[in-house]
C-alpha cells in the first residue's frame, strides 16, 4: 500500500494512453515511467531468466547479463 500521494503530472494530453507492447492492452503512462511500454502483468515476463555464468556457475541475473559475472569478473564480450 503508498503511504505517499503520486505527484507525478502530465506534460501534454498524449503522454497519457499507450497500449503494452506485449499484449496490447491500453496503459497509462506517467512520467518517469520504468516500465518500458509493458503492462504490469507483463513487466514480469520482460525480464530474462537468470543464467549461469560460464566460469565460476555463479548465477548472474537476466538484468545484469551484459555486465558480466559479479563474482570472477567475467565478461560476454571479453575473448
């Protein structure tokens, strides 16, 4: 539950409606909005699956895999 009101306030009347990118459905969409044209039902399903980082087996989060490994300093890109 927010303990706080959202302040948050439209800068023109087509900053309000967009529809998800996944499933179509229509959004409100607010400024500073971080959920990438997605619906929240969707939001979850954008994110990657965790993987195992080919090294160590650490698992790196689907988020961070273009950082690499945490734990040994692996790097996707690295030769």
């Amino acid at each position: 539950m927010l303990s706080f009101g959202d302040s948050r306030s439209f800068g023109t009347g087509d900053e309000r409606f967009s529809h998800c990118l996944f499933c179509g459905r229509l959004v409100v969409v607010l400024p500073d909005d971080r959920r990438e044209g997605s619906c929240f039902d969707c939001l979850a399903l954008s994110v990657p699956e965790p993987i195992p980082c080919p090294d160590c087996r650490a698992e790196i989060p689907g988020e961070d895999r273009a950082l690499g490994c945490s734990e040994c300093g692996w790097y996707p890109l690295r030769g």
